[in-house]
C-alpha cells in the first residue's frame, strides 16, 4: 500500500511532458514485446513445421500382415485367389492354410494357420543369395525375387525357415510371395488380403502408428512363426496354434497332425 502511495505521490509530482514521455515509453516496449512474439511464433511455424513433414516423407514403409486365425474359416480363397493372380503350377504355392488337428477322440480340435513369406526385417534368404537376385526394397520392406538374376541355386530355399520358397518348374526360378506389389503400387490390396471371405488378412504399413495392422498389433496379443530365427518377421498372428508334429512327444498334446495340400507334405 505504501509503495502504491509512493508511486501516486511521484506521478502527480512530474510534469505533464515527463508524464507524456513516460506513456510513450511504455507503449513502445509493449509495442516491441507483441512484435517479438509475433516473430517468434512466425519463426517456430516456418522452422518446425516443414521440418515435421519432411521427417514424415522421410519415414520408410515396411509392409506387414496381421492374420486373425479367429476369423479364417479354412476355405482356402486366399490360396485360390494366389494361384489365379500369378498361374504358379500345381503342388507349389506363394500362400497357402494349413490344417492343425491334435488331441485323441473325444478331445480333439482342428485349427488353421494361413502361411506366406513373412518378408523379414532381417531376412536370412538375403544374406545367402550368391547373385543378389533376393533383395529387399527400400521403398516399403518387401523382399522380390528378381528372377531375371536367379540362378536357381536353391540357397534361399534351404535358408528361409517358413518354407516359403519354392523352384519354379516351369520356370526353374525361385518363386515366393511378393505381397502381390504390382497390386500395392497402384493403391489395390493383396490379392489374398481382397479375396479373404472372413476379413482374416489385414494389409497394411506397419510403420505407421494409424494404421489398421499397428492397431491390431497394439491391441491384441500376437505372434510370429519361429521367433527364435531372429528374423524379425513382417506377418503376424492372432490366436494361432503353432503346434507341430514334433509336440505330439508331449504327453499333454498327443496325435499332432499338420496337414497341407502341397507337394511337400513336411513342415519345416
């Protein structure tokens, strides 16, 4: 109070032109403050914001799949569909269910577990490719097979730990799915993805946070075939079995059969 009084005492004490002077000094730092945090603002739009979109344009895509076992009705669509978009020859596949049965009548139970390259971040059939016929796109993550390349040496084929791969016999290349990225790169979804009676397949970019695959991820519990690879596979499951014929030594599993309509009947 007594400094409010001081401050009314010195004011009625000065003229009216250092009464003026001071008013105008103090609209003139008002002034400067307002001016200075319009820049400043003008400046942290200008500097951050096209910094923000070009990190966005500069964020790489890696393509992946969720697979919701809860919704695959084992009708093989996907397969057929697969087999129609690219004429491969009988007994081999780029996609393909198989059938899990287990358990000893009454106990018994059938499952299905769609399969397909799993376009691995790490992926092994890279590594040992002699020719570099096996590569993978920087652009989006999707391992090719550029054929014109392929010698047809089958190392891919004995590194690739899902069985995904498989000789050409027409052909006498090595042929796997490629996510079908002619259909990607104009806008359109995996065959297999489109064909999907149950919705099971879910297609998408597994580096955006927005997308329907990252949720699905973020949302429910998920695996991958033979995690213990460290491949780092790009498909991911939903309330799958993973039992293989090797756990029927178990005494609580019992009868496993793993059935497919392949050439090659084994599982690796």
């Amino acid at each position: 109070m007594k400094s409010l009084l001081a401050r009314v005492t010195q004011w009625s004490k000065e003229s009216p032109s250092q009464r003026r002077h001071l008013t105008e000094r103090r609209s003139l730092v008002t002034a400067m403050v307002a001016a200075s945090a319009t820049l400043m603002a003008t400046l942290t739009s200008t500097m951050f914001k096209p910094a923000r979109a070009q990190d966005n344009q500069n964020r790489k895509i890696q393509y992946g799949m969720v697979i919701d076992i809860r919704r695959c009705i084992g009708c093989h669509a996907c397969t057929v569909a697969c087999k129609s978009e690219f004429n491969t020859a009988l007994g081999v596949n780029r996609s393909w269910v198989e059938y899990v049965e287990k358990g000893v009548y009454p106990n018994v139970g059938r499952s299905f577990l769609p399969r397909l390259c799993n376009h691995c971040s790490e992926p092994s059939c890279v590594y040992v490719c002699p020719t570099n016929a096996t590569y993978k796109r920087e652009q989006d993550g999707v391992v090719i097979v550029d054929q014109g390349l392929c010698i047809g040496c089958k190392y891919c084929i004995q590194a690739c730990p899902y069985d995904a791969r498989f000789l050409d016999p027409n052909t006498g290349w090595v042929d796997k799915c490629d996510f079908c990225i002619h259909r990607v790169s104009n806008g359109l979804e995996p065959s297999c993805v489109n064909t999907c009676v149950g919705g099971a397949r879910i297609f998408g970019d597994l580096g955006d946070p927005n997308s329907e695959v990252s949720r699905l991820i973020a949302q429910n519990r998920v695996t991958v075939l033979r995690d213990e690879m460290g491949t780092f596979p790009n498909v991911y499951y939903i309330a799958a079995d993973h039992t293989d014929e090797l756990d029927a030594r178990r005494p609580e599993v019992r009868n496993v059969r793993v059935l497919t309509h392949r050439r090659d009947k084994q599982r690796r």
